[in-house]
C-alpha cells in the first residue's frame, strides 16, 4: 500500500509511509507530572504545575475510585466530572509544591 498515509506513533496522527523522522520527535520541555498522593484518601494524581495559581491535575480511574470527596459526591447524587475540585488532594499539591515535591515550571 505504497503512498497510503498510516498511524504512526504515539499520538495517532497520520504521516505518509516512509518518514524517516516520524516518532523520533523527543518532548523537550522542562516540566514533567509528579505523582502527589492524597494525604486524606491515597488517591495518586500527576501534577505539572506552571504557576503557583496554574495546576495540571491527571486523573487516573483508581484515583477517581479512591478519592473520599467523589465517593461523597457521588452519595449524594452528583457524578465525579461534576464535582469541581477536591479540598483535601489540591492541600496535598499544596504541601507538595511547598516541599519540593512538585517543582513550578512554565511550559
């Protein structure tokens, strides 16, 4: 199938057969998420953050299940991608920006 554009790695976005270069590209910024656990629930996020105000937060599955808040959320009738934040994990990010755990880097 020469000349026909095929998935490449590893974000799925199409490139014509034969490139040399395709997913040989290195991510070169300076940030990186940092595993932080909840002190209240254990629940484990990665977090970049890239500013004192600016969090990324990621979600696993397992961290959803775990989280108290969400599990209290959810009793209550308001699913999980509702809930806006979590008290007890963004003190957690907090202590650990504090400490060092989570460095503060601008993309």
């Amino acid at each position: 199938m020469d000349g026909e554009p095929q998935l490449g790695p590893p974000t799925g976005v199409m490139a014509p057969v034969g490139d040399p270069n395709w997913g040989s590209v290195t991510d070169d910024r300076a940030w990186q998420y940092a595993d932080v656990v909840c002190e209240r629930c254990a629940a484990t996020v990665g977090v970049a953050k890239f500013s004192p105000q600016h969090t990324s937060v990621q979600w696993t599955a397992a961290a959803v299940a775990a989280c108290a808040e969400f599990a209290a959320a959810a009793l209550g009738g308001t699913p999980s991608p509702l809930v806006a934040t979590c008290a007890s994990l963004r003190s957690s990010i907090d202590a650990a920006a504090r400490d060092g755990r989570v460095q503060v880097l601008p993309p």
